[in-house]
C-alpha cells in the first residue's frame, strides 16, 4: 500500500503506527537504535527539527520503504540514477 506523505505530522503518524503494528514501545526503538525516546516521541507527533537522516533509518529500522515519484514521471518508475539510500544514512 501506498500513502503519500505531505508533512512531518504525516510521516511521524506513520512510523508510530509501525512500531505499534510490531508491538514495540518508544524506547525500545530507541534502545535499538541509540537514540532516546524523547526523539523518537518527537519525530512521531511531528516536531520539523529532527535530522532526516535519523528519520530514514529509523523508517527503515521499522521496515517502511519511503519511495518518491518525480513530478511528471510514472508512480512505478524508478530512478536508478540516485545512489542506494541504504549507502549514505
């Protein structure tokens, strides 16, 4: 399923609803991967100031695949020209 994700609020909702899927508490993500749970309750309601960084391994610590279409381009499309996200978090 595909959800298109507009704000910070948006996607934090989403990573809350993933760890919750899992049945894990804030701090036990956080414990995982090296950050506080303070963090990870902020990047959940949304806070903006949050490094994307941290918020693509956390996604991906969760098992969520973010993709993105360019403007313009088929929604299946991809675009092998950009390096392997996995490399550079």
């Amino acid at each position: 399923m595909q959800i298109p994700i507009r704000s910070p609020q948006q996607l934090g909702q989403l990573l809350a609803a993933a760890r919750r899927k899992k049945g894990l508490s804030q701090r036990a993500v956080a414990e995982s991967l090296g950050m506080t749970q303070a963090w990870i309750s902020q990047v959940e309601r949304g806070h903006q100031f949050a490094r994307l960084g941290q918020v693509l391994r956390l996604a991906a610590w969760l098992g969520i695949e973010l993709t993105a279409a360019l403007p313009g381009s088929q929604s299946e499309e991809v675009v092998s020209e950009y390096p392997d996200i996995n490399r550079l978090v």
